[in-house]
C-alpha cells in the first residue's frame, strides 16, 4: 500500500512539474475537439444538405434578370423621384434609437480592417471544427464580391444621393450603384446563414446564433445605408438582387464540391476510416 502511494504521489509530481506551455497546449487541443465533436454531432448528411441548399439556389437565381433590368434603368436615370422619395420619409424620423441603430449596422463596413478580420476569423473557426470547404468559400466569396462591386460601380456609373436632395448623414465617396456595404454583408453574413441552414440541425444555442445575428445583419443594412444617406433605395435593391444572385451560384458550386468530398476531412475510430458525412 505504501509503495502504491508512493507511485501515485510521483505520477502527481511528475504532472506538476509539466511545463506551463505544454499544459496550455493540452488545454487547448481539449477544447478544439470538443468544438469538433460539437459540430460533427449538429451536421445533417450531405444528402440532405444538398436538398436543402437546392433550395436555396433555386430562389436566388431567379432574381438576376430583374438585377439587369434596374441596372440599365438606374443608368439612364440616375435621380429617381421614387428613390428621393422614399428617403426623405425616412429620414422624417429622427428617434436616437433608430439613428444609432442605422450607423452601428453599418460600421463594421466601414471599417475595412474589421471587416478583413472578421472574414478570416470566421474562415479560422471553421477550419478549426474540420469545416475546411466551408472556410475557404468564406474567403472566396466575400473577395469575389468586392471585385464584382468594384466593376459594377464603375460600369453603371451612378452618383451618389446630394446634400440639395437629401440628408447625407454620412457621407461616403464613390459610386453608388449597387451598394458595397449591402453586397459584402450579404456575400459574408448571408453565406454564414446558409451554412447555418444547410449544415447543421438542433437547436443549439450556437446554431441559433449563426442564424439570428447574420440575418440582422443582412436585413438592416440597406434601409441603413438609405437612412443615412450614402445609397439610394434601388442601390440597396439592386445591390440585394446581384448578391443574392452570387450567393446562390457560390451554394451550387459549393453543393457540388461538397458532394465530391473536396477538402473533406476523413474521420476516423481506431484507425478506420469512416465515411464523410
């Protein structure tokens, strides 16, 4: 009995003599796959998925012709009385909730380094809980959107909404048509949500939260960029209609290589692999 205490009080010393840096190390790895068996036991099989996500695509795509339609209306008429219209009505309210509502939901596009860090935080994460396709879409589709933003912009060539017009409240430079913050949200938040649609299941405090708070955020930021008057309603319109266009050929293609297993990771128990799921 003696000997055994012994034994067990050198294994005690023996741990606690372990370096602090392997100690986080441990800590960390701990919590990294219990973050992976977390998301592992939400995810829906890929079957599914792909039923899901068809969905989706189906109802984003029809929208692209009515996006040509109103870019090629907006270029032969920059100033619309409709346009002007709707935002001196709803510039008439003048609540502070509704004024720091409007500029908080915009900031982070404002922002470009905050708006970069979040892209690649969220790659991280999901390249941490084995969801490397997912990741790198994040990356691709958010830089994909701003390049076809910027080409937008300068092909339509529309003003801005002027101070003899309107209420700029916060004044921003370049063109107008479509909207950045409005097709950058929806290319990053909106892609966040459909992930959340597509892969995962339950009620999960975490899922709930991938559903919630990126569709805020794509459903406030056009009547915010409206409100303070950077866009034009038929910016923020058309800037939805082109982005949900994009977003939906991002879920075809990613519903295609998600069905072929590319950057899938191999599970595996014991040294068997396992299908992927």
């Amino acid at each position: 009995m003696q000997r055994k205490s012994t034994d067990e009080r050198n294994k005690e010393s023996a741990a606690q003599q372990k370096p602090l840096g392997e100690h986080i190390q441990q800590s960390t790895e701990t919590v990294v796959k219990e973050a992976q068996q977390e998301v592992a036991t939400a995810r829906v099989p890929w079957y599914r998925a792909i039923r899901r996500g068809r969905t989706l695509v189906i109802a984003d795509t029809i929208v692209l012709a009515l996006f040509a339609l109103l870019a090629w209306w907006v270029y032969i008429h920059p100033v619309l009385a409709v346009d002007v219209k709707i935002t001196r009505e709803f510039q008439e309210t003048q609540a502070p909730w509704l004024y720091y509502t409007m500029v908080a939901v915009s900031y982070i596009g404002n922002v470009a380094w905050l708006s970069a860090g979040l892209i690649v935080l969220a790659a991280v994460i999901f390249w941490i809980v084995r969801l490397r396709l997912e990741a790198v879409m994040i990356v691709v589709v958010s830089a994909t959107s701003s390049i076809l933003n910027t080409l937008l912009k300068a092909l339509v060539g529309r003003p801005r909404p002027a101070t003899n017009l309107v209420e700029v409240i916060q004044a921003a430079g370049g063109k107008s048509f479509p909207s950045g913050h409005v097709m950058s949200y929806v290319a990053f938040w909106g892609l966040l949500f459909s992930f959340g649609v597509i892969l995962f299941k339950g009620k999960r405090w975490w899922r709930v939260a991938l559903l919630i708070v990126p569709a805020l955020f794509v459903i406030l930021i056009g009547p915010s960029r409206v409100y303070l008057g950077d866009h034009w309603a038929s910016d923020v319109l058309g800037a939805y209609l082109i982005s949900g266009t994009l977003l939906s050929i991002a879920l075809w293609v990613y519903l295609k290589l998600k069905a072929r297993g590319v950057l899938a990771v191999k599970k595996t128990v014991q040294g068997q692999p396992l299908e992927n799921t």
